[in-house]
C-alpha cells in the first residue's frame, strides 16, 4: 500500500469527486470535460501517477489514492481548505450552468465525506450558491 503525501489525496479526491459530479445527470457536457481538466491538468495527473502519459488513462495509482483520500484526507484538513475544495466541486457542478439534483446529491455526500454534519454542508452550499449569484 502507497503513502500518499497530503497534496496528492487532495487531488485524488478532487479529481474523483468532479468525476461523480460529471456523471450524475448522466449527460456529458463539453463545459463539464473543460471544467476538469482546468481544475486538474493532465500534466498534474500525469506527474502525481494517476494518469498514464502513455496511454492517457487513469492509473491503479489513481484508484488506490482516491481510496485513501476518503479515509486519510478529512483529518488533514483545515475548515477553510475543506471550504475551497467544496468550493471548486460547486464549480464544476455549475460549468453547465446548473445544479441538478443528483450533482447536489454527489455534493451533500461529499460534505459528508469530508466529516460534515449535514447541517454544516448545507450552509456551505448556500454560502457557494451566494457567491456565485453575486
């Protein structure tokens, strides 16, 4: 089993969270793909071992990391670097210029995966959803 350093379980749950965010409404939008690969380049993918250069494909590497973020992540981080991952998911989750339900469905279990009560996720939701009215 890998050790994975704070920075790489950062990108591995972001990258796999955007990823269930994308497939939720089961309709890919070229906004969603663009919105992705901004967030995470390829080339970070590539450099961090989640993404093989040559056949352009996510990595056993990829999946092991995203297994661990899960576990290891939430106590790693700050309040405020839980905000701005959630912060860059609501992001990709309105690169198509709405929330589904089942994008914010994917966002609720991501608060919980990042040890939120559901309360605390709504009110980060709101605060998101306030920001990007203004």
């Amino acid at each position: 089993m890998a050790q994975f350093k704070k920075q790489e379980l950062t990108l591995a749950m972001g990258h796999h969270v955007a990823q269930r965010i994308i497939g939720a409404d089961r309709v890919l939008e070229e906004s969603e793909l663009a919105a992705l690969h901004g967030m995470f380049p390829r080339e970070a993918m590539v450099v961090a071992g989640f993404v093989s250069e040559a056949s352009g494909g996510y990595t056993d590497v990829f999946e092991e990391a995203a297994r661990a973020s899960f576990r290891e992540l939430p106590p790693l981080l700050g309040e405020a670097e839980k905000v701005d991952l959630m912060r860059v998911w609501w992001t990709m989750s309105m690169s198509d210029g709405e929330l589904s339900a089942p994008e914010s469905e994917v966002l609720e279990k991501a608060g919980q995966a990042l040890g939120w009560e559901q309360k605390r996720t709504a009110q980060v939701l709101e605060m998101l959803a306030a920001e990007s009215r203004d």
